[in-house]
C-alpha cells in the first residue's frame, strides 16, 4: 500500500456496482474523520488508478480535506475488465453501504452488457444464481428507444418490470426514493388524518391541489 493524491484516482462509473453516490452516506464518513477515525484504504486498478472500491471514501476526502489531500490506496491488476467489475461487485457486497436491490439490477446489467455468466454475478453478489434470475424478471424494464434498452427500476414501480419505459418514466424511476408505493399513501392518509399537515406552507397545498386533480382524473378510470 501506498498514498496517493486524491486527486490522481478515477471515478469511473461504467465499473461501479451502485447506481449512484449517497451524499448522505459521504457526509457520515467525513464526520468520522473530522472525529479523528481513519478509513480503509481505497481499492484502484493500478495501471488506470481507476476506483474499484472506495467511491464514497473519495468523495469524502475531497470534500473535507480537498484535491489535493494524500489517500492511502491498495493498489491492485486485473486480467479483464470483467475481472475488475467483478472485484467491485464483491467489495461493494461485503462490507460498507449494504447494495440495494436497485443497485443489485444495476450491476446484473453491467456484468451482462460484458458477457459475465449468472454464476460469475451471484458470487460477486453473494447471492444465489436464482436469486440474480428472479431480479433479472423483477426489478429490470425497458426504456424505449430503438435498441430497447434494459434499466434497473426502483421498487417503487417494481410492477413495470419486464414492460417498455417512456423516456419521462425513466427519469421519474431515477428520482423515486425506492419505496413501495403503499408507503407513500399510507403516509399522507396518516398525515391527513391526524391534522398533522403544514397548512401554512403554501407550496405543500399548491402540491395537494395538483394531487387532488391527479387523483380525480385516476379514479374515474378504475
């Protein structure tokens, strides 16, 4: 191992199993070393210093310490760029932020874009081959393009998987938070029914009177 500046490694994304950073998650780790807790050190490919694992510990040390600031690196050589993938795939699934399902069907798309067998993928996981088939049939749509893309969907619209995407519900399953949609309205009815909603805020009624003409053109199609 050795240290580096920070600023030498590469996000690459096509190589990372998660579908985004969680800013939140970054902002955690920079208070634990602001509290004096030194992190792991970061996993990189050593010919393209390409990240392999670390993506949220850069992140963190750049917000706190700048581009400049020096990180420890293991620094590691792949036959392949699906061996690469794989490694990714297996730091991110045993230690750290537990992958999401979401992140899971990101990664299963990833790996087969690069002809990576369902065995190869559940062991990078950690999970069984039937369990990479039933998010492959569950958790996947398509967006329509000429090629038909395939996406990972959030399980907040988990029941459009297997069906064509518009270009608007594609973005729109970028934003959801991941939560069933039984979550959200149980939510609001609870909000509602306990006289607990800001009836001051202006903006959240302007949102509720959208939601009530959404919801009275909805149900008159059941």
């Amino acid at each position: 191992m050795r240290k580096i500046r920070v600023s030498e490694v590469v996000l690459d994304f096509s190589i990372y199993p998660r579908a985004d950073v969680d800013s939140q998650h970054v902002h955690y780790m920079c208070e634990s070393m602001a509290a004096g807790h030194e992190l792991p050190p970061i996993v990189i490919d050593k010919p393209s210093k390409r990240v392999v694992d670390g993506f949220h510990r850069v992140r963190a040390v750049i917000r706190l310490y700048g581009k400049d600031a020096m990180i420890e690196v293991l620094e590691k050589q792949y036959a392949s760029e699906q061996d690469l993938l794989l490694d990714s795939g297996r730091y991110n699934s045993t230690h750290g932020r537990t992958l999401t399902q979401f992140d899971r069907a990101h990664f299963i798309l990833k790996a087969e874009a690069l002809g990576i067998s369902a065995e190869q993928i559940a062991s990078a996981l950690c999970i069984t081959v039937d369990r990479v088939g039933e998010l492959r049939a569950d958790r996947v749509g398509k967006l329509r393009t000429a090629g038909q893309m395939e996406i990972p969907l959030k399980r907040t619209i988990a029941h459009m998987a297997g069906k064509t995407l518009t270009k608007g519900q594609q973005e729109a399953n970028g934003k959801l938070s991941g939560m069933n949609q039984m979550f959200y309205a149980n939510q609001l009815i609870m909000l509602i029914e306990n006289e607990l909603l800001d009836k001051a805020n202006e903006q959240l009624m302007e949102k509720l009177q959208k939601l009530h003409e959404l919801l009275d053109d909805v149900l008159a199609k059941v």
